[in-house]
C-alpha cells in the first residue's frame, strides 16, 4: 500500500450522482443517520485531502442538497451510459487542467476509506505511463473467487492491470480441475499459486486529459460481455495502475438491505473511519 494522504498529490476527487438507482431508487439521498448518502460520501473524500470536491449530478434535487451541505455540485446531462461519461463531462464544466488528477468516488460508498482516495490518486501520480489507477485486495474466501459478481484482476510485475474479469482469474488448473462442479473449490486456499487473487475495488483515478478523451473511445466487445467499463481503457492499448490495499474496504450500499447495515453501524457508533 501506499504512504497514503500525507504525501499524497493535489487531486481532485467527483462524485457522480444520479437519482434512477433500479435497486435502490433515489439512493443518493438516503438518509444515513440524519445526514443524505452522497453528503457522508462528500465528507469522507474531503478527509483525504483532496484539493477540491464535487458532486456531478442530473438531479436538481441532489445538487440542492449540496449546496445545502456546503458542497460544490455541478449538472450534466442525463444521458451518460457510466459515471465515467459523466465526469467526462464535469472535468471540461469545472475547467480543469489536463495534467490534474481526478478520483471517481463512488456515490454509494459512504464509508470509503479517505486514505483509499489519497492512495488511489498517489499511485497515478507515480505512474507515468498510466492513464489511470484503481485498487485491489488479496481474496481468501474460494466463495469470491468463484463469484462473477465480484470483479479480479490480474496484473503484471509492475502493478499494472492486464484483465479484469467476473471470471476466477488467474484460473489455477489444477486446483480447480472439473470446474465448475459445485464441490470443486472444497480444497481451495488462497494462496494458491504463491499469491492471492485480487478482487478489483471500484475506485479510480484518472489524469484529466485522458477523462477528456475517454467519453470519444468506442466501446469495446469485452467491455460488453463483461460488462465492466475500464476494459475498454486496456482495449484501446492504455495502461492502468493497481493499488494494492490492505483488506477488503467497507462495502458499499446497492440494495435496501445494504442500507440497513450501514445505518445499523453508524447508529452503534461502529462505523470505520
């Protein structure tokens, strides 16, 4: 892992926001403990010590709410396929320079490490051949490394993502032979190939110029089947750094249930920092 925010580099870090959540319909706003998701989302980022924060939103109601915080929030339109696209579009509305970094902060992460963002953006500053940088943790659990809805990721000597799959990458043959019966992960351990898997945390960071020119990208045939973004970014031959955290963060909140987890800790006081 990286020193952290104490050495961290000026970033900026976005907060795309929008209120048409299937599971969770006007997730954002959400109350968490007397104060709406987004805001707590806000608040952890400007821990990090980010330079400047801000929610990028379709939603006049949540750039309301906003405001009302005391949080810089601008409007883009409501037709972006991702929160990548939207930022796309925030970057050029804020008028931020090409070399500056941005974070992509979740809007549903409201217990998100602050010392995550500072590393995340770190880690692109001290990547000169990445366009971006994300994060990841060792899986222990054969359950994830199983699971195709959680996201690995494989990357070569130097930290940099090769793939990112919803499949059990890298596939150990031998430990797995006769997958995908039921009963195949009984002997699994991680490490099984004298390192873990890596399970991808949704976090990103991006150098502005990049972001500008992200939105113009086709979309590639991976990025369909999979379904996951930035496998667009290694399609068209550009570079992603990985940060390698510690432990797996606090999860985020996807579905009513979710919600009532994070409300449950912040009520008993047990929520991380």
């Amino acid at each position: 892992m990286s020193s952290g925010q104490a050495h961290s580099p000026a970033f900026v870090a976005l907060i795309p926001g929008r209120l048409a959540a299937t599971r969770l319909p006007r997730k954002p706003l959400a109350d968490l403990a007397g104060v709406p998701m987004i805001v707590r989302v806000a608040r952890q980022a400007r821990a990090s010590g980010a330079t400047r924060v801000a929610i990028a939103t379709d939603a006049h109601e949540i750039e309301a709410v906003a405001h009302a915080h005391h949080i810089e929030a601008v409007m883009t339109r409501a037709d972006h396929p991702t929160g990548t696209d939207r930022l796309a579009e925030a970057v050029v509305i804020l008028g931020l320079e090409d070399d500056a970094i941005v974070v992509n902060v979740q809007g549903d992460e409201p217990l998100i490490p602050p010392s995550m963002i500072a590393a995340v953006a770190q880690r692109l500053a001290g990547s000169p051949d990445c366009v971006m940088a994300t994060a990841a943790h060792a899986i222990d659990a054969a359950d994830d490394y199983l699971n195709p809805n959680v996201v690995k990721v494989v990357c070569d000597r130097g930290g940099r993502a090769l793939y990112f799959s919803r499949a059990p990458l890298p596939f150990d043959r031998d430990a797995l032979a006769g997958f995908p019966r039921a009963d195949v992960a009984a002997g699994w351990q991680a490490p099984v190939l004298g390192f873990a898997p890596l399970r991808h945390i949704g976090i990103y960071a991006y150098r502005v110029a990049f972001l500008r020119r992200y939105a113009s990208l086709a979309r590639s045939p991976l990025e369909s089947i999979e379904s996951l973004e930035q496998l667009r970014v290694l399609w068209h031959g550009e570079r992603i750094a990985v940060e390698l955290w510690p432990e797996a963060p606090p999860a985020g909140v996807d579905t009513p249930e979710d919600l009532d987890r994070v409300r449950a800790l912040l009520a008993t006081g047990h929520a991380p920092d």
